[in-house]
C-alpha cells in the first residue's frame, strides 16, 4: 500500500443510488435539482483533508468544495472525463457481457445529444476538466455520434476528445468523425486470429474491425492505441504478436488485466494474467525501457519498446494493472453514465443523478455542485475505502462495464 492509502482520512461518505446526501445525517439530502443549499457548519481548514491553495472557496459541511474543480476526501483531483453515449454493443465479449447482452436502457433514459453536449461543457467550463473519452457500449451504434461530437467540438475548441470502440463499422464514419472534431481512438482488439476473435466476441468481425483500423489511420485519428484483454487460456501467448504488430503499424499496445465487470459474473482472480508476466513475455522478443515522460495520473503504465541489439525506438507499450499494481491513488477520472449518472469510481457502488437535475432545470452552477458532491465521496479505491480487486469481501458491481462505460 502507497503513503497515500496509508495515510488516515476522514471516514467515507455514503452516497445511495441517485442521490447525494451529506456526511452529517442532521443536514439532511441534498437535492439534484441544484435548489437551495445548508448553510455552511464551518469553513476550511488545513486539517480538513483539501487543499485550498488548489481549490479555492467555502467548504460544505460535507467537505466538498463549493467552488473549483472536483476535489475528493483523498486529494486527487478529477480531470479526466469519460462519458458513455449508449450502454448497447454489436458484440458479446465474454469478458463483458452474456452471450444474449443485457437488459439495455430505454431510449427516453439516454442522454440525449443536446444533454451530453452541456454536461460537457459543464465539466469543462465549470469544473476544470482537461480532456474527453466518449465510451460506451459501443458509441458507434448512435447514429447520431458525428453530431454529439460536433457539438461539443463547438463548445470545446481545444479540448481532447478521444473514442474507445470496437471499431466495427468505424471504416464508413472515420473520416466524418474526424471532420466533427474527434481527435484520435483507441480500439478495443484482443487477438490477431479470426477463430479467437469469434470465441472471444461471439462475432466473426475481425476483419470490420482491421478496416476500422486502416480507416482511422487514413483519416488522421491518431495516436491508435490498441486494447487487449488477456484470458488466460484463451489469448495469453498472443502478447508478443500482438506488439510486433502493433509497432510495425504504428498503433501503440495495451494490454489490460481482466477485471471483474463482466455480466455472467464469473471472474476470478486466478485467472488475471499479472501485468509482472506480461511485461516479462514482452521482454523475451523486445527490450523494454521505462517511458522518460513518466506516467502522471494515467492508466497505463508505458514503456518505450526497441527491438533486440537495435538503438532506435519503435514504438510503445502500455499496460492497465487495476489488479495486481492499483493506480488508484492517482486516479484523475471522473465518470457519466449513458443515462446521465456520476460514477466516482469504476467499481463504485453508488451513482449520482445528474440527468434528472438537468431535465428539471437546474443551472449549469446547480449541476457542477452535483458533480462535485458526488466526487468528493469518491472512495480511495476499487469502489470502497480498502484496496483491492482480488480481496475477500470486493463486491463486484451491479453495473457491468458495457453499462458503465470505460
């Protein structure tokens, strides 16, 4: 455990499903609906855990900042926005979902573009967010996904909006995407081989997704980074093929251990392939070299990547180790779900309405202090305050990762 989980904080703050309360039960709810607030209990000080200089402004008697950017109990400071479009996907990967999907929102409970477009804004504008990831289920089922980019592209002239995908249809709309203002995409691709890519997906789609490939290239939506989920078993020994390829076609490699978001619920941790035994099956074809540009608060661990006796770098490597080597203490990510709900964290178990509050007309101040609430009870890790995917008593939740959104 890292200084930072081991430091003492103040206890966590219970937030139940679509709604954000206060620490002290005498407070009462705070509404979604940005109405009227309590009257502050007390105002900030060094010990209450933030950090002032950072975040400016009074304090609530939860804690959250009424001002700023979103700020936890932990210090960590949420830049990185992800937001899911759609919960639906075109396959069925068995590390995601069964075989028959799930039970996918209607469409009155989707964000719609318009509503996407000012949440965005919201989190840019008012909460200091630095870039864009718009995820899914797979974003390129919306039809209408050119015109929520473009919407946000007009808002956002400089901010980063990336897209994870499958990349299977992404040949037709690569190019109009990149005119509405998309920047680059990373792909979901677990193997090289036809026959594994149809046990892995329940769909013989490789192919569509190579063209994706080729397309996004060709349109200029770069850096690619690939993403690989490893199964034991199933894809393990392809981890050199797969970064031989990728170098040589410029993408840059990731590989992510298994985590367990999976709809049959059916993970277990024996069956993660570490990130230890990835690097090392990297390194029996390639010489790995830490990246000189360090990793700041993202995901992937990356390496520089050169190929035996040779001097020059050939591309990079990265590897996402949520459960053997957790990052959390860094984490910068703050999430929105396809029906318009804040997920402080990845495995969290509670969510916070922000769609209703728009929908009921609360001002773009209203929302940001929604958010802020909701990311200051943001747990220190894996969805709780104890460390740990594989320990004894991690609850997996009820949202898979299609659900969710990467």
């Amino acid at each position: 455990m890292d200084a930072e989980h081991a430091r003492a904080t103040q206890g966590p703050v219970a937030v139940p499903l679509g709604v954000t309360v206060t620490a002290r039960s005498e407070l009462g709810a705070i509404r979604t609906t940005g109405g009227p607030r309590p009257a502050l209990a007390r105002s900030a000080t060094p010990t209450d855990g933030i950090h002032p200089a950072r975040e400016p402004g009074a304090v609530r008697a939860t804690g959250a900042p009424q001002s700023g950017g979103l700020l936890d109990r932990f210090g960590r400071v949420a830049t990185d926005l992800r937001v899911s479009v759609i919960d639906k996907c075109n396959l069925r990967c068995t590390y995601c979902m069964p075989a028959d999907g799930m039970p996918w929102l209607p469409q009155a409970q989707l964000m719609s573009a318009d509503e996407i477009r000012r949440i965005v804004r919201v989190a840019v504008h008012s909460l200091g967010a630095e870039e864009l990831r718009i995820t899914g289920g797979e974003p390129l089922v919306r039809k209408d996904l050119e015109h929520i980019i473009a919407g946000i592209r007009a808002d956002n002239p400089d901010l980063p909006i990336s897209l994870t995908t499958n990349a299977v249809g992404l040949d037709r709309r690569a190019q109009a995407l990149k005119d509405a203002g998309l920047n680059r995409v990373n792909v979901s691709l677990d193997t090289l081989h036809p026959e594994t890519f149809a046990e892995l997906t329940r769909r013989p789609h490789l192919d569509k997704v190579l063209a994706g490939l080729q397309a996004a290239r060709a349109a200029g939506l770069g850096p690619i980074k690939i993403n690989a989920v490893l199964l034991r078993g199933i894809n393990d020994t392809e981890v050199v093929p797969l970064v031989d390829w990728a170098v040589s076609n410029g993408f840059e490699m990731r590989f992510i251990e298994d985590m367990p978001l999976d709809g049959d619920r059916s993970w277990s941790a024996t069956n993660v392939i570490p990130a230890r035994d990835i690097r090392t099956a990297i390194e029996e074809a390639f010489t790995l070299t830490a990246d000189p540009r360090g990793r700041g608060a993202a995901p992937a661990e990356r390496w520089e990547v050169r190929r035996p006796g040779e001097a020059a770098v050939v591309g990079h490597v990265g590897i996402i180790s949520s459960v053997t080597e957790p990052f959390c203490a860094a984490c910068s990510r703050t999430r929105v779900t396809a029906d318009g709900r804040i997920r402080s964290c990845l495995f969290s178990h509670e969510e916070t309405d922000l769609l209703t509050a728009l929908r009921d007309g609360a001002d773009d101040e209203g929302l940001a202090q929604i958010w802020r609430d909701a990311m200051w009870a943001k747990p220190r890790a894996h969805g709780s305050d104890r460390v740990g995917l594989a320990r004894a008593d991690f609850v997996q939740p009820e949202r898979t990762m299609s659900a969710i959104g990467g």
